[in-house]
C-alpha cells in the first residue's frame, strides 16, 4: 500500500495535505474534506451540467469557475457542520474516530469560527451571480444545516443529501437564465435518484458501526435489496437526465453519449459486492466518471 492509500480511521495519509499544506492547517483541511475531493465533485457536477444545458453553446467560463470554487467551499462548510453535530456519533465508530473533532485536533470553537469563514466565502462567490440566482443559492443553506439530523429520524437520509447535493441543477440554469425552467427541474429530479444510488452504495461502508450507535441509512433499510434497488434509482436517474436534454433542446450526440453513461452505472451495479467496504467505496467514487460522461453528453449535444 503507498502513501496515498494509507489510511488514519478514513482518513487518509500522505496526501497532498501531508505534503504541502502548513501544520496548523492541515485539521482544518481535513475538516473540510480537501484531502478527498469526491464530494466536492458531486456536488459541483449538477451546476456544470445545468450551465451546459442552459447555455446556447458553451458555457460561461468564468461561471463553470465560481462553480467550481463555491462547491469546494459549501462542501467543505457542509462537511464541517456535519462532523460538528455528529462528534459524538463520530468518537465511537472506528472509521471515523481519528477525524478533527473527536480526536481533539480542532475545538468545537476553532471547527465553528472555520464554518463561518467558509460560509462568508460561500456567500462572496454566490454575489457575482444574478439576483435571482443569488436568491436560489441562500435557498439551499434551508436544505444544508438540517441534514446531519436525518439519519437519526428517517432511513431515507440519502434522500434529503439528495436534494441538497443536487441544488447546483437549480442553480446553474438560474445564474444563466434568471429564471428557472423544465429542464432545471428533470435535471435536478435525476440528480436526486442518482444520489440515492451512490450514496446507498456509500453508506454500506458503515452498515455495521451505524446499526451499533443507532444511525439510520438507506443501506440498513434496504439490505441486501440493494441491487434491484439500485436499478430502480439510477433507472430513474438517467431517465430524468434524458428527458432534461431533451426538454433543453439537445441534440443526437448528446444521447449517444448518455448510452455510455448507462453502461457506467450497469457496471457499478453489476459488479458491487455489498459486504466489501473498498469495493462500496471504490463504486461510489467511480460517479465522477459518470458525472463527467454526462458533462461531456450536454456539451456534445450542443452542436449536433
């Protein structure tokens, strides 16, 4: 195993963060989930999608890069109000205890003045947007702060991170447009079901701890129905994401692309194994490459 794959609970070591980034920073970083930058990627994904189907031919530049760094920050704000909920929960489950908070790296004091200075960043990269966009992104903080509570209500948690990963799909078409339409909406319904597929394969790294202190998850209630599950989500997923193409105006190359992107998601299923933690993890990573196929199906379908 080399530097980059050892891990500290699930953290890992050697990183970037290990190499380059000060010693005072390095916690913070690592609240922030800078060292694994998956989440920043599906959470930017729907913004770039909806600024590519909403454009007429290529997207603004300078939009995809004030998305890109907003879903760093709001990512790493997201993460950072999550562990401070969840410090206790995260102190006796194993794969979580060595994060910041529970292992004393980081106060609860210094972990909250770190999620304000992110969420002031937030709010400065969502001002360069139009006002109904600017709106629409202070709308999702409605959907962020109340996530961390779900798993110990519902077993449908990856629901709720659904809807607030996927807010970009609104988003996106409303710092283009000023407005929202159809294809917003099917775009940012798909994004829902596609996350109640990665992040139910995610959640069954942790199936046995969360049983243990009482988190609840899609993962315990679905079990091993898991897979028929999955075809029902992604299914759905990529649906939507056809028919928002579609309802966008987009052209033959686009669905050829999306044909691709349905075999990804059959590959993710076809092959997860369910008991092992690594293959869950590398399955639920492997929808960057999908988010990508469907970037790159929006763009296409521009110019067919």
């Amino acid at each position: 195993m080399n530097a980059h794959t050892r891990l500290a609970g699930d953290i890992p070591l050697g990183n970037w963060v290990d190499r380059y980034a000060p010693t005072v920073l390095r916690p913070y970083l690592r609240l922030s989930r800078l060292d694994r930058p998956i989440g920043t990627w599906l959470l930017l994904l729907p913004g770039w999608w909806s600024l590519a189907l909403s454009s007429k031919f290529w997207p603004d530049s300078f939009h995809f890069l004030l998305f890109a760094l907003g879903a760093t920050v709001m990512r790493g704000a997201g993460c950072t109000f999550n562990d401070i909920i969840d410090r206790d929960f995260d102190g006796k489950v194993a794969r979580t205890a060595a994060r910041p908070i529970p292992s004393g790296d980081v106060s609860l004091a210094q972990a909250s003045a770190w999620l304000l200075l992110q969420l002031l960043v937030g709010l400065l990269m969502l001002a360069q947007f139009n006002n109904f966009a600017i709106a629409v992104g202070a709308a999702s903080l409605g959907l962020i702060f109340p996530y961390p509570f779900m798993k110990r209500i519902t077993y449908w948690p990856q629901a709720w991170l659904g809807l607030t990963f996927n807010w970009g799909a609104l988003l996106g078409w409303a710092a283009t447009t000023g407005q929202l339409e159809s294809p917003a909406f099917l775009l940012y319904s798909g994004g829902l079901f596609w996350t109640l597929g990665y992040d139910t394969i995610y959640a069954h790294q942790d199936k046995e701890d969360d049983a243990l202190v009482g988190v609840k998850s899609t993962a315990l209630r679905l079990g091993d129905a898991t897979p028929l599950w999955l075809v029902l989500f992604y299914g759905a997923a990529w649906a939507l994401f056809c028919a928002a193409g579609w309802a966008g105006g987009e052209h033959w190359p686009f669905f050829l692309l999306m044909g691709a992107a349905a075999a990804q998601l059959g590959w993710q299923i076809r092959g997860l194994d369910l008991n092992s933690p690594l293959d869950c993890l590398e399955k639920f990573k492997s929808n960057r490459s999908f988010g990508l196929i469907v970037l790159a199906a929006l763009c296409a379908g521009k110019w067919g």
